[in-house]
C-alpha cells in the first residue's frame, strides 16, 4: 500500500475506507462488516467517518466490526458545524468516541464551515488534543480562502482538507490542491467514483478496458496519481475492497492520462469548492 505522510510526520494509507451510508441497514451489516475488516487485512486501516452518517451509524458499525483491532486503525471522524463551538465540540467528540468503542479519535474533522468563527473552532480543536481525546485535527470542503483563515486564526496544526475530488470534480487542481500542497497538507478526496456515476461513461471504459483494469479502479487511481492525495472509497462487500484496494497499485501511463484528460478536461477557472 502506498502512503502518505502527515505534517507530523506521521505515515497513513494513501487508501483508506470511507463509510458514507454504511450501518444504516440490518440486512447489510453482515456484508459491511466483512468488508471493512478485510479491507484491514489488505492494508486500508484509515477509517473515515462522520457523526452526521446515519446519525451515528456509521460509527456504531465500525465500533461493532472493528473493536477488536483498535490499534491497528487510523480513525477518522467529522462533527457538524453547528458543534464545532467550545461548548459543543466535547460533547460531540465524546459521542462519537463512545459510538466508536475508543478512547480516542487518530483525526477530528470539522465537516463543513458552519457559523461558529474558525478561531473558535481551532481553540476547540486543540483543546481536545491536549485532553488526549483527538490525536490530529482537520478540516473538510474548506476552499482556499477558508483555509487561509484558518491558519490565520492559529490553526496551524490542521492537517488536512477532506474534499470533493475526482475526474469530474478537478476544480481543487486550480488553487485548492496547490495551497494544500505548499502547507504540507494532504488532500483527502471522497467521493472519488462519483458516488458510482462515474462507471457508466464511456471514455473511462475504453482507458480500463486499455489498462486491463475496471472503470472503477482507473478512477481510483487517477485520483491516487497525485502525491499527497488520500482516497476514501466506500465498499460494502469483500468483492468491492478487493476492487479498490488493486486501483492502489495500478499506475495509468502517461496516454492514459492524456485520454483522461481529454475526457474530463478540468475547469478553466476557478469556481466554487463543490460538496455533496
């Protein structure tokens, strides 16, 4: 597995698991269970979450499937931004971490900007870490100005964006990534098939059937391509982790890029941060 490594030093997959809509149904957990352990055994132990995800679902089904390989995982998790205040964020935090069957968060994220000023939310954030509750914090579907005052507002520390990042989702290559980039700050992209539209086009068909690969695993590795980019796919089944985790060792040659490119050419401006 290749990874990646934080400001602190600290080395992550450069694949992780995300849980978006996971826990949510009784008829799946079996295979969800399944799923995510295997993805451990193959290496994807960065685990990605959220508070938000079936009211805490997500969270309670990692804790279940996962509890008893704790050490192994870097554990991820997202508050909402009305709880991202001195007041709430504890609070938050400590639902999530009882959900979760742990004693600690490896990495707190704000999901997205709300109205509690950054500066509070920073001082929050860092307070958690002291208490040996978190041990990193970040940011998600922050643009570049919110970025820049976010550090400005003593958030230094932040180690990475969580954003909306894939072939048809390039806006971030603009300004985004290359700020990132000049911080130490890896991008972690959701999202990275398009939630499963992508598979569908054509264009991505023809460079996977080129490749010997399949449409999801040359999206995958697109987004892999650049240094300091964390991808976070969901998959529910053991067929589906296998899948992802062989897009991590798949390397598209440069006509592979080239035909991409040309499929999904990137904005010519910059626009808005997308979210979903």
């Amino acid at each position: 597995m290749r990874t990646v490594e934080l400001k602190c030093g600290e080395v992550v997959p450069a694949m992780g698991q995300g849980t978006w809509m996971m826990g949510e149904r009784p008829d799946l957990r079996p295979a969800e269970t399944s799923a995510l352990r295997l993805g451990v055994e193959l290496g994807m132990t960065l685990i990605d979450t959220a508070e938000m995800y079936g009211d805490g679902a997500a969270e309670t089904l990692i804790g279940e499937a996962l509890g008893d390989v704790r050490d192994e995982l870097f554990l991820v998790s997202k508050a909402y931004p009305q709880n991202a205040s001195r007041k709430r964020l504890a609070v938050a935090c400590e639902a999530s971490l009882r959900r979760l069957g742990t004693d600690r968060l490896d990495l707190y994220l704000l999901h997205w900007r709300g109205s509690v000023p950054l500066a509070e939310t920073v001082e929050a954030m860092e307070a958690l870490r002291s208490a040996g509750k978190i041990r990193h914090w970040g940011v998600s579907n922050l643009d570049p100005d919110d970025m820049i005052e976010l550090v400005g507002a003593g958030g230094r520390d932040c180690v990475t964006d969580q954003i909306l990042y894939n072939l048809t989702r390039r806006g971030p290559e603009h300004d985004l990534l290359p700020w990132l980039e000049d911080h130490a700050m890896p991008a972690m992209a959701y999202s990275p098939v398009e939630q499963g539209r992508l598979l569908a086009d054509l264009a991505l068909a023809r460079v996977a059937e080129a490749v010997g690969a399949t449409p999801a695993q040359v999206a995958l590795a697109w987004t892999l391509r650049r240094d300091g980019v964390i991808a976070i796919p969901k998959a529910g089944t053991a067929a589906h982790v296998r899948e992802n985790r062989a897009a991590a060792d798949l390397i598209l040659s440069d006509a592979d890029l080239a035909a991409l490119d040309d499929a999904f050419p990137r904005p010519q401006g910059r626009g808005p941060l997308e979210m979903l």
